[in-house]
C-alpha cells in the first residue's frame, strides 16, 4: 500500500512558452506529478473542476485572478474522501497568482490532514513558490509543510532526473 500521495492540478489548453502561446494536451504540472509519483511509489490523483476554465489563456488568468479574490472553492468532477492511509501528500499546481488555484484548495479543505506531512511542489513563470507554503501552514495549521519545490514550467517536462531525486529525499527514501 503506497504511503504517499501526489494530488495536482495542471491546466491543458493554451500557455506561455518562453514569451510564446502555445496549446498542450498535457501541463507542466502534471509532468512533475507524474515523475514524483513514479520515483516514490505513490498513488496520485487529478484535480478537475466540473465548470472548464477558458481555453483562453487570457481570459482564464481574468479567472482565476476572480476565483483568488473570492477565496473560491470550485466543485470539482470527483474528489478523494480520506487520505489516512497516507504520511506524505504531495501537493502540485501552477502558480496562478502567487498560489496554487483554487480547486487544489476546494479538495484539500475536505480531507483530514491532521498529522500529515504536505509538500508542495509549483510550476511557475517567475513567481517560485509564492505564498503557496504559507498558504498551506495557514489553511491546514494542524498539517506539517515540508520544504517545497518551485520548477520553471517549460523546465518541468524534461526535469525528470532532478525531481526523481528530490522527491526521494523529500519522504526519506533516497
Ligand atoms: C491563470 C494563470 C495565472 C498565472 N499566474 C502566475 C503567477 O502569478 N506567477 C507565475 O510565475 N506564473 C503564473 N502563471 C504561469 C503558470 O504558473 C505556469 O505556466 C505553470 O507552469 C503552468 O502549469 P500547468 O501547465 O501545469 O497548468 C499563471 C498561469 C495562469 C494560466
């Protein structure tokens, strides 16, 4: 039974490559989440909002800078229930305005975090971690925040080798 857990968010559709648009099928996120959750043996799991944010890359800073203001909480397609099987949640998203969006919030509000160990790992544009670690220490006062690691976005996909061993580390087994 695996003893970590990898919950992220990453966003398809249109994103800045080094000043450029481009359109994904898959974000920087999920790269990172996928070669953390393979490098420590964890299950990992999607955060998806039921309501899509605009393809639009514009359009879907408008909201989510509106969602962050609001300290909103969207309804998401599926949720996990209960993470006490676990010691470890990694915690991975996009910066979006200085923290992760807000429905990697509206599914860690639901869960019982007392006495686990949170580490947030963030794509980024220039921003690092943000406030996200605050965020977290703030919001889950009863969770432990270990030290995070902030990855440039269009440096997330080829990282492999350095998040591997950093997400070792992170849950001792390096
Ligand atoms: C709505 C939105 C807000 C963003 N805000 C920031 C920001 O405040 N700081 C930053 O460095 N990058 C910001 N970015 C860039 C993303 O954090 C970066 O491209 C990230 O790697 C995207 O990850 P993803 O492909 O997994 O969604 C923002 C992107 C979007 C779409």
């Amino acid at each position: 039974m695996a003893d970590s857990l990898v919950i992220y968010y990453s966003r398809k559709g249109q994103n800045y490559f080094s000043g450029s648009i481009r359109s994904v099928s898959k974000g920087n996120t999920e790269y990172a989440a996928e070669y953390i959750a393979s490098a420590v043996g964890a299950d990992i799991f999607e955060v998806d909002t039921v309501r899509p944010y605009s393809e639009d890359y514009t359009e879907c800073t408008e909201e989510a800078k509106r969602e962050k203001k609001d300290s909103a909480r969207p309804e998401l397609k599926e949720y996990i229930p209960d993470v006490s099987q676990y010691r470890d949640v990694f915690v991975c998203g996009p910066c979006w305005w200085g923290t992760f969006p807000m429905a990697v919030f509206s599914q860690l509000d639901r869960l019982d975090l007392d006495g686990k160990k949170l580490i947030p790992v963030m794509t980024h544009e220039g921003s690092g971690l943000g406030s996200c670690e605050s965020d977290l220490k703030r919001l889950y006062p009863g969770a432990i925040v270990g030290e995070g690691l902030a990855i440039r976005g269009g440096e997330a996909q080829s990282s492999e080798r350095m998040i591997t061993q950093w997400a070792k580390r992170a849950v001792g087994k390096d």
